[in-house]
C-alpha cells in the first residue's frame, strides 16, 4: 500500500513536470500533492494494461524499473488527456454563448 502510494507520488509529480502547462500546474499544497498520487496511480494502471496486459512487456514483479517505467508513461498518458479534458469542459467566463436560431 504505502509503494503504491509512493510510486504513485512519484510518477504523478515527474509527469506533471514532464507536460508543460497541465491543468493542474496552479495547484499547491496538499491538494497538489493528492493529485499527483491520484493521477500516478491511475498512470501505474493505465501503463499496467498497455505494457503488460496489452503488449506483454513486463512482468508482476512489484518493483521493477520496467513497471515504474511502463507507470510513468501511463501517468504522462493521463495527464495529457485529463489537461485535454478539462481544457475543454471548463466554463470560460468571458465567452458569450452563440446566439440560438430564431431568436
């Protein structure tokens, strides 16, 4: 659990250096930090699938420097499609909606 944690922490603060202007560059403090363990731990399972389920790359050890590798590129993976996502979806104050077919 506390590994998991930890490579989480790791590969999600790396990634989140490696993308320039992420979402999530303007956070800070612990909410920063619990994001970087989230978005590394959904990068550790999304590289999981790619490298060792999908192309056979890899084994089940814990700790090896292929699973932390194969994790940092999934957290690289996630953080790119989060930004997209949320580059997307976030309401921009000062944009007006298009005007409605007649009216």
């Amino acid at each position: 659990m506390i590994g998991a944690l930890l490579l989480g922490l790791f590969c999600g603060v790396v990634a989140r250096l490696l993308v320039p202007g992420d979402a999530f560059r303007k956070m800070s403090g612990p909410v920063s930090w619990l994001v970087s363990i989230a978005l590394g731990l959904a990068g550790a399972l999304v590289g999981y699938l790619i490298f060792t389920i999908g192309l056979g790359i890899g084994d089940t050890n814990i700790y090896d420097w292929v699973g932390v590798l194969s994790a940092l590129i999934g957290t690289i993976i996630v953080v790119v499609i989060a930004t997209l996502i949320l580059r997307r979806t976030r309401h921009d104050p000062g944009r007006q909606a298009p005007p409605q077919p007649g009216t």
